[in-house]
C-alpha cells in the first residue's frame, strides 16, 4: 500500500473554516486506486490544535481571518476623506 497523495485544504465559510482532506493510495499487487475526500466544518479558533502535528504533511495554509466591516470599508474611507480634507484646507488656507 502507497499513499500517493495527502492534501488537506481551508477555506471560509461564513464565519467558520471548511476542511477538505484529499488522498489517494494505491495497492501494487492488484493495481488498485482508492480516492477519497473528506470535508468538515471547524472554528477558527481549533485551528491551532488541529495543526498541532508533528507530521508536515499534515499541514496546510491556514487562511488568515477576512477584516472587519471597519477594517475593509470605514478605515480606508477615513484615511481618503480626510486626505482630500487636508489638501482642500491646503489649497483654501494658502490662497486667502
């Protein structure tokens, strides 16, 4: 029996991590191929228990946590709106 191929893969799926393990093994005394995949859902917060292997193989890249509503659309909006503030009050201030 070989284990031709062991892949454990995360992704997101709401506010929970989706784990998809794929393999394959082989026999070489019937030239059979198994291939099977399994998938389950974890928190975020298992992960590092999970990954707590010694074995490499058995690790994957674990996808960092999507930001905050702040972080992804409130953060940026500031930083411009108060750029173009500033450059507005820049050019008003100086020409009076």
């Amino acid at each position: 029996i070989d284990l031709v191929k062991y892949k454990p893969e995360y992704s997101w799926v709401g506010n929970k991590i989706r784990r998809q393990i794929d393999f394959s093994m082989s026999c070489f005394s019937n030239n059979f191929i198994a291939n099977k995949s399994f998938v389950d859902t974890i928190n975020y917060e298992d992960i590092e228990y999970i990954e707590e292997s010694e074995f490499d193989f058995d690790k994957a890249v674990v996808p960092k946590k999507d930001g905050s509503f702040f972080k992804k659309y409130l953060e940026p909006i500031i930083i411009v709106g108060s750029t173009l503030v500033t450059v507005f009050l820049l050019f008003t201030v100086r020409s009076s």
